[in-house]
C-alpha cells in the first residue's frame, strides 16, 4: 500500500513516529521490532554476509549453515520491510533475485560486525567462563546444606 493511499490517521501516525527517537524500554514501542529482526540468529548472520556483497538467495542459505529457506525467507522480508536489505528481481527464466545491504543497512551491519568479530575473537574467554561456571555450579550442588 502506497503512502498517499493508507487512511488518514495511519499516514499521521506514522509521521509522528517518525519524527521520535525509539524507546526500547517501551512495550509498545516499534523500535523493538526492528530490534528483534536486527539481531535475531538469522539476522545477524544474514547481514554480516551482505557486507560481503550482493548474494543471491541459495548463496546466503549456503553461507549461512543450518538456516531453513523459509527462515531466511522470513527474515529477509523483515529486513527489507525495516529498509536494511534491497531485493532486485530480475525478469529473466529462470527468475534471478539478489539481495544487497542498503546504506542504512550497511550502518547497522557494521555495528554487527563489531559485536561478531568480538564474539568470534573472544570464545576462549567464553568457554573459560563456562567451564568455570560449571565447576561452581556442580561444586554449590557437593556441598552439605547448612542448618541454621
């Protein structure tokens, strides 16, 4: 549905959002939905392979092992629908469609990227944390209760 053709009281709406800054902490807030797509499993890992470049959709399915095509599908869709990723198709037999970053989907893809590198980068930190998590866990569950 086009703009001029949505009813009068969604189009102002939807202008007054736009002129607000989200509010996360919001229940109500749309800004948590973009959040969801932005750093859902597939959205992350979908937008750090866009900043590769344009993919094609069995090249990100490949890329991104173990997505399922309607979950990349779907999150794809989200990810266009928010204005982070463009989707060309091409009136070709068969059907071509590619997928690139916007300019505001590249932006956010590169604060992503940071948090991915810095979670690829720092797992033997994670997995010492977790070993000793667990030590602690399975040392609290040796110990005699105490009476008081």
């Amino acid at each position: 549905m086009t703009t001029n053709k949505q009813p009068k009281h969604l189009r102002k709406a939807m202008a007054k959002w736009a002129e607000q800054r989200g509010d996360l902490y919001a229940a109500a807030c749309p800004s948590r939905g973009v959040l969801e797509h932005v750093t859902s499993r597939w959205g992350v890992l979908v937008l750090v392979a866009l900043l590769e470049g344009t993919h094609r959709f069995s090249e990100l399915r490949r890329k991104v092992a173990g997505v399922s095509e309607k979950m990349l599908a779907q999150t794809l869709h989200a990810l266009e629908e928010d204005g982070f990723v463009l989707r060309e198709v091409y009136p070709v037999i068969p059907p071509r469609v590619d997928y690139s970053l916007t300019p505001m989907g590249e932006e956010v893809a590169r604060h992503i990227e940071v948090l991915t590198d810095w979670i690829e980068e720092n797992m033997p930190r994670i997995f010492a944390a977790r070993a000793q998590h667990v030590l602690k866990e399975s040392e609290s569950k040796k110990a005699p209760a105490r009476s008081s």
